[in-house]
C-alpha cells in the first residue's frame, strides 16, 4: 500500500503512514476485483453450464434410447405375430392341397377301372413318366387345380409333360389341361395319352 502524501510504501491495514503520519482511516477501502479472479469465477460458472448442457444431453439420449428398444420390441414382436399367422395358413392350406393332390392320385377314370385291371391315377402316372411330381393351387379364376409335371419319349424326343386337373368338392376331377413342353395339346393328342398310360399300366401289379 502507498501513501497518497508521500509516497511511502506501507503495510496493508495501518491506519497511519509511518513515513509523515497522514491520516489513512478515511482512505476508501480497496474493493476492486482482479481480473485473474474474475475471470476464474467466469470460468467456474461457464464450466457449470458444460456440465449441466452435458447432464441434459446425457439423459435426452438416455431417454432416446429406450424409447427406441421400445419400438423395436413392438416392431419385432408385429412381426413375429405376422409370421406366426402367415405360417399357420400356410400349414392349413398345405394340408388342405395335400388331400386334394392324394384324391387325384387315389382316384380312377371313368373309363379305366380298376374292375378292369386299372391302377389308380397316381400309379398309373408314376409308371408312365420319369421325374414325377404333384402339386395343388388356386387358379386366379379361383378353380381348385392339382398340377402333374413329368417327362415320357414323345416321337423318340425327351418332353416336358404338364397335366392339370380340375377337382371339385365332391372329390370328383377331370383333366382341365395338358401342355408338351410348355405348348397347350387338343383334346384328340391328350385322349391319345392317356390311353397310351393307362394301358402300359393295366395290370401293373400282376393281376390279370
């Protein structure tokens, strides 16, 4: 501290200058802060507010997060729910095309009994053509089709035969189609083979 009068270095506190003994009682005190301290508090307080603005944003994404698993969860289990309905269906359908593709196979022609040493449908086909397979379905016009895929020597050639029947609730079925090698066949060409099957076939489990 310095003495206003004379310019003599005091000590902090003293009421007198010991150098020309002017009165420093009525001095004002020193209230002025130092920039060092301000600018330390300013700062503390802007630190505060990080911490704060980070405390917030911690719990928005907290808060974020568990909304999102909470739509997850409700997606998933939408989902799994979706399959679990599709699947059943599906079961129920497969089981419902399976009957109608073993009514088909199980059946008989009118005109190729088995009084007259006919085998069913199913045997008959099996014998005649290699690489056999079944299969039922709704046609777009809503007609119940049970679908018959093999391949027999057409004129010494390899062909594709795909034969459709229509069955009915009654469990009755007529052919409804019959395609070589993707190309629709007359009736004439589809009444030809089926004799031609039916007879390789008659008597197939050595009754006659």
């Amino acid at each position: 501290m310095i003495c206003k009068k004379c310019g003599n270095q005091i000590k902090e506190g003293a009421k007198f200058c010991n150098n020309c003994g002017y009165d420093l009682s009525n001095e004002p005190f020193d209230t002025d802060v130092s920039d060092e301290n301000v600018q330390s508090i300013t700062l503390k307080k802007e630190d505060e507010n990080r911490d704060n603005d980070k405390f917030t944003s911690s719990n928005m994404n907290q808060q974020d997060q568990q909304q999102k698993k909470k739509t997850s969860k409700i997606i998933i289990w939408i989902i799994v729910t979706i399959a679990i309905i599709v699947g059943l269906s599906a079961l129920a359908s497969g089981g419902d095309y399976s009957s109608k593709v073993s009514s088909v196979k199980n059946g008989y022609f009118q005109a190729y009994s088995s009084d007259d040493g006919y085998p069913n449908v199913g045997d008959a086909f099996e014998n005649y053509f290699d690489d056999t397979s079944w299969k039922a379905f709704t046609s777009d016009d809503d007609m119940e089709i049970v679908e018959f895929n093999g391949k027999f020597l057409y004129y010494d050639d390899e062909t594709d035969c795909c034969l459709q029947f229509q069955t009915y609730e009654d469990g009755s079925f007529d052919i409804y189609a019959v395609e070589f090698n993707g190309i629709p066949q007359d009736k004439l060409t589809i009444s030809v083979l089926l004799e031609k099957v039916m007879d390789e076939a008659q008597y197939i489990d050595g009754n006659n």
